[in-house]
C-alpha cells in the first residue's frame, strides 16, 4: 500500500467533511456532528493539525489534534479526534499510520501530551491510558485516556473547545 500522509489543503476540505460524515455514519457512539466539529476548529483556528491519508491520489483518511483546556492549568495539552477513515478502507491501518504521524507532529511541536476520547481497546495500543485524576465530564472513564510524551502527567479535569458543541 502506497500510502502518503500530508497536511490538509484548502481544497482537502470538501472531501474531508464527506470522509468525516462517512467514517461515524454508523457509529452508535457518534453524535454524527464529528464533520461539523472539524470545520467549527477550523474556522476557530483551533485546528493545530490536520492530515490526510492519501492513497493513489485519493484521500482516504484524516486526523485532527486541537488544544485542550486543563483545570490545573497545565499547558501544551492537545486532544486528538476525530480520526476518520472511509468505511471500505478501516482495517487496513490508515487509522493508524494518521495517528502515529499526528502524534509524531504534536511532539515536534513542543506539546506536553494529548487526549482522547474513543474505544480503549483501539488507543491504548499508541500508548494511551486511563489515569483517574485526569477526566473529562460526563464521560464515562475508560473511554477518556491520555498519553503524556515525557512529561508529569497533570491532574484535573479536561475541556475541549467549543467548537466540539458544533451541530451544523
């Protein structure tokens, strides 16, 4: 698999929102608003990465990464999410190499660490853990994990930004 991983293009965007509506359109986890989520990052410029999977000159992944709130105060935090590929490509570790290359870009940009809120099953394979004194509200805590990249990992509750209230 001739698999290229790049930073999104302005031209990208069209099929990043159809490739995000596809990716959740079955997930019975999903609010089915992870498409609008990435587009309110972006128009916020809180959108610190955004890659895609290209296969064959199509995009067949994406990945985003913005920064996250810490009570504690702790910065250089970032969550990752969503993480989309289309349905008849997951499996084939797209998903993987996107995020194996958006954590590689976080720790070239000087962050502390990230967040994510998904299957741990699926993320702890990354190095993503549970840790009980970082949370985030209404969440249920197995499903929220971190991974620090080398740093003392801070307590207290997480926020992600508005634009994760996106509905449209």
């Amino acid at each position: 698999m001739n698999l290229h991983i790049r930073h999104e293009r302005p031209q990208d965007i069209s099929t990043i929102t159809a490739l995000t509506a596809a990716a959740f359109a079955s997930q019975e986890h999903s609010s089915h608003t992870e498409q609008f989520i990435v587009n309110a990052l972006r128009r916020s410029q809180q959108l610190t990465i955004s890659l895609v999977a290209v296969l064959d000159e199509d995009i067949v992944g994406h990945v985003a990464a913005s920064p996250v709130t810490i009570s504690s105060g702790a910065q250089g935090w970032f969550g990752i999410g969503p993480i989309s590929v289309w349905p008849d490509r997951q499996g084939q570790g797209i998903g993987s190499a996107l995020m194996q290359a958006a954590l590689a870009e976080l720790q070239q940009l000087g962050a502390m660490g990230c967040v994510v809120l998904g299957d741990p099953g699926y993320y702890s394979r990354f190095g993503f853990a549970v840790h009980p004194r970082l949370e985030l509200p209404g969440v249920p805590s197995e499903y929220f994990q971190a991974l620090s990249f080398g740093t003392a990992l801070p307590q207290g509750t997480v926020q992600y930004h508005a634009a994760f209230e996106a509905a449209a």
